[in-house]
C-alpha cells in the first residue's frame, strides 16, 4: 500500500497472529499475505479498493469469533479488519448512537452504560464484536424484553465495490424515503461479509423520539436476580429427563408473544452429556420487575413440575453492568482449554415433540461417549422479538420460542473426527423426521446464521432438500439475492455461505 496510511500488517509482526487467529481452535490462524488495519471509514476504503486492485481473495475480520473457517481459509490471500473501528458517540444529526463496527459488544456495553445508562440486546462473550453480531442478526438475555439486535439499526455505513470496481462508502438507512433502504435492509441479518464491509453502526430505539441521548435506546438495568439450578445426572431418568425439557420448551411456547407479562425472563437450559454429571440452568431477570422473586420461583416451579427432580439453586443479585462484562467462556464454567468446538443450531416455535426429546435423551445419556463439555443450550427467544413483522428485517423468524445451540468442545486435533462425528449424529436424530436439520414453519424455523454451520451445504448431511440459504434466511433470500446484484455486482464480497446473486 504505497502512499497509504493504512497500516500493513505482515507475518513476523506480532500483531498478525492474533488478526489472523480463530476464535475456535479447529482452524487455528489463518496465512494471508497481509492484513489491512483501517482506523478511519476512508481508510477503510482505501483497504477496500487496494485488496480489489490487486485481485487478493480477501476476508473480513472483526474479532475471529466466527464458528467455521471464513476468516482463515487457505485461499484467503488478505484480510481487511476494522477491529480497530471502535468508538461510541452520540450524533444529534441522526439522533442516534454511532459505534464502530469492530467494538467488542463488552465494551459496546460498557461505554453505553457509564456515558447513558442505555443498552442494546446484544450477546454475551467478551471476543465478540459487534459487526459480525448484528449482520448476523445476534441475540442476548435483553431479547424477549427488548427484542433483536438488528431491530435497533437505525443506519450502517458499508464500503461497497461498484461494477466498475470502484470502492467508496454508502450511508443506508432504515427511513422510508432513504434511497438506500434496502442496503440497510441487508444488514438485519443477511450475514457478514457480504454486501460490504461495515464501518459504522447508528442505533436507535424504532420510534425514539426527541434528541436527548438517554432516550434513544432503552435503559439498560440496574440490577439483575440470577438464579443457577443444578440437576444431578444420578436421578435422571428418560422420563424426567423428557419431561424437564418438555416443561420448558411449553413454557416457552406459551410465553412468547409480544405481550406476555414473563417476556421480562430469561433463561438457558443446558443438558449436557451424562459425563458431566449434572447439567444446569441460568435465568436472569431485571430485579426492578414488580414482583420479580415471584414471577421466578413460578418458572422454576413450572419446569420443574412432574419431574420428580430435586435440584439445587444459587440465587443472587448482582449490578447489571458487572455481569455483562464478566463471562464464564463458551459452554460454561471448567470448559477452559477446550478450545476446539463445532455448533450447530435450531431455532424452535413449539414444544419438542416426542420424537425429539427420545433423541435428545439417547445421545445425551450415551454411554459410548465420553466428553463433558458437550451440550444443548436452549435459550429463550421471541417476546418483543415477535413483535416485529417478518419482512421488516431480514431476519424473518418472527414467531419463534427458543434458540437452540448443539455445542462440542474437545483440545486435540487426534479427536476431531470422534467429536465431530458425534455431534453429527445427534443433530441428525433429532431432526431425523425432516432430513436431519429443523423444518422450516412447523416445529422448527430453520437454523441461526449467526452460529454458521457449514453442514448445512453437505447433501450428505442436510438430506431434507431445503438449502442451506432457505434454512438461515427463510422468506428474506430472493430480496436478499436482488440486494446482492445492486450492491455487490462483481461479487467482491463473498465466502462459502454468503448470499449469492440470483442466477
Ligand atoms: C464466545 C462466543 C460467544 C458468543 N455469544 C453470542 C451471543 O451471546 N449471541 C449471539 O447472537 N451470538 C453469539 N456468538 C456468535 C457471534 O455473534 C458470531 O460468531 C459473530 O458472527 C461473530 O462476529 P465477529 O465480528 O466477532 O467475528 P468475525 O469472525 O470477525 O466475523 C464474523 C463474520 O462477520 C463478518 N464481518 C466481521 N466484521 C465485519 C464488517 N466490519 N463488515 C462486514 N462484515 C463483517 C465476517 O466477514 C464474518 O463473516 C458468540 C460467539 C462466540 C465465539
């Protein structure tokens, strides 16, 4: 980059392993000839257009948190990273908050808190960053309160590359009379690394009004009570096991519109393998809800019913910024140094049916396995959520309960192929009625985009006959496609599950 300031990173500094590192150890770091480190949107554009010029096969980085291999993929010759896009303020133009792309949502959380005491419902996990969060329509605990990530976009600033392969940045918006909408549009949730590459974020509560900045977003709570409950393995059997799971996925079921009065309660619920000997579950919720303590021991209570179970509880209070910012890892508490992890992922509008939770229970009580950091993390969704229409983003599933992660964590190499087949197997069981993956519209809604998963494009896996793009964008694909062919007409940003032009 002669003539440039943007800075060049080669190997051999010692800032390219960790701009080129995976999150998941699967993939370790990736070998691109170079990566660009922008600290300005012109910049930024200046990055674009030197990797365009050059004919490099380049990847987006934010963090590396992304579960497959998009970042470090063998053919990706460079690397453009705007993890160092990180500011927070206030711009009275728009009335809005303007946040670099690369900020860690940890820090996004904290700078929104300490200058306004406002949030966003974004995820937990210190690595990751907000850009690859948002584009991939990310959730957190506040989403059944406060709703989706993306409902929050008011604009993104994107370098896009013309047709005549010309980088410069757009400003898109979500107002209706914004020529630009439908690039917006695009990053609700039609994945990373697709359209463009995102330098800014605005975020604004739909319908704030005013221009002071504390009511733009929602408050962000003062405190929240925690509740941790612990089921022993030794007691369990298949028919606690499938009741547990069926009481929570109906309580899901049934508290999941807009305007349930529980939307105001979080929880996972994590069964992990037999071999870890216990499996637990977290609920949050603000400790300023009018009859808070209550409203929680009348969930647990209603989980927990029939099962003949006894469980124990850790209840505590804790300051709500403290808890964002302190985090457990990946799966939970002794996973440490399992740094290798494959994921896969529903999402789930009813209870699980009989045929699931048979599944669920065969796999999990498996005594041929041996690997306790493996689990499904059922978490809540919907509530606000579902408030919204399922064309307004393009993130479509808009009536969903819960949001399902299959999660296998393991430290050597030697074993990727044992891990990986199980996980496999187990997803296949429990989707074995609709081809091995959720169906779209009945029980299930197709899988997340945000935690990719590149068996969804193996024919020997997703037998089912839906394709992977039906399965994470659902009804938003052909809008998504036409999007594509306007912004992105050479095809400059792309990687094995993108979006592609319509043929
Ligand atoms: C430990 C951990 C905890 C997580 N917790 C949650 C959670 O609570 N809730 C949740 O919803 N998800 C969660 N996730 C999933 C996470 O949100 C996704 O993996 C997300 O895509 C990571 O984004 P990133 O930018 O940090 O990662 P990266 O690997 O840097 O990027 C991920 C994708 O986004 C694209 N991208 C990155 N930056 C830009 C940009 N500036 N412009 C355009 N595209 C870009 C990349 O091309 C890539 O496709 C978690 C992941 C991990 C590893």
């Amino acid at each position: 980059m002669q003539s440039s300031s943007v800075a060049v990173v080669k190997p051999g500094d010692e800032r390219y392993a960790p701009l080129t590192a995976s999150f998941n150890g699967r993939w370790g770091a990736g070998t691109p000839d170079y990566v660009l480190l922008p600290v300005t949107a012109d910049e930024a554009v200046e990055a674009v257009q030197h990797v365009v010029d050059n004919g490099d096969r380049f990847a987006i980085h934010s963090s590396g948190a992304c579960y497959e291999d998009l970042l470090t993929n063998r053919g990706v010759r460079a690397v453009v990273s705007t993890s160092q896009l990180t500011s927070v303020e206030f711009d009275p133009q728009r009335s809005a908050f303007a946040v670099g792309a690369g900020i860690s949502t940890v820090e996004l959380y904290r700078k929104l808190y300490e200058g306004w005491q406002v949030t966003v419902p974004a995820g937990a996990g210190p690595p990751v960053a907000l850009a690859g969060q948002m584009v991939n329509a990310g959730y957190g605990p506040l989403s059944r309160q406060l709703g989706q990530l993306v409902d929050y976009l008011e604009a993104v600033e994107v370098v896009v590359v013309d047709n005549d392969g010309r980088a410069r940045k757009v400003v898109a918006s979500r107002r209706a009379d914004d020529e630009n909408r439908d690039l917006w549009w695009a990053h609700t949730g039609g994945g990373g690394g697709t359209f463009g590459l995102v330098t800014t974020f605005w975020l604004r509560s739909p319908g704030a009004e005013g221009d002071d900045p504390a009511a733009q977003l929602p408050a962000a709570p003062q405190e929240l009570i925690l509740s941790q409950v612990a089921w022993s393995w030794d007691a369990m059997t298949e028919e606690a096991f499938s009741r547990l799971l069926k009481n929570f996925s109906s309580w899901h079921a049934d508290n999941s519109a807009p305007d349930s009065p529980s939307v105001n309660i979080f929880s996972a619920l994590k069964p992990r393998h037999v071999s870890a000997g216990e499996f637990l579950m977290s609920t949050e919720l603000d400790a300023g809800t009018p009859g808070a303590e209550r409203l929680l021991d009348e969930f647990l209570a209603a989980v927990n019913e029939g099962t003949g179970l006894t469980y124990r509880q850790e209840r505590t209070t804790v300051g709500w910024l403290e808890h964002v910012t302190s985090w457990i890892g990946l799966g939970g508490d002794g996973w440490e140094g399992k740094g290798r992890f494959k994921a896969k992922s529903a999402y789930l509008r009813t209870a699980f049916t009989d045929e699931q939770l048979r599944a669920m229970y065969r796999h999990l009580s498996d005594p041929g396995f041996d690997n306790p950091a493996t689990m499904v993390e059922i978490g809540g969704y919907g509530g606000a959520v579902n408030a919204v229409g399922e064309q307004a983003t393009a993130t479509p599933q808009r009536d969903s309960a819960m949001r399902l992660l299959y999660l296998t964590m393991w430290a050597d190499e030697a074993d990727d192929a044992v891990h990986l087949a199980w996980l496999r197997r187990w997803y296949a069981d429990v989707y074995a009625s609709t081809g091995g993956v959720p169906d779209l519209r009945g029980t299930g809604d197709g899988a997340i985009v945000n935690y990719i998963d590149a068996d969804l494009l193996d024919e020997t896996l997703n037998t089912s006959g839906v394709a992977w793009h039906e399965l994470y964008f659902g009804s938003a694909y052909p809008k998504l496609q036409q999007i594509k062919a306007t912004w992105d007409p050479r095809d400059a940003f792309t990687h094995a599950l993108a979006v592609r032009r319509p043929d």
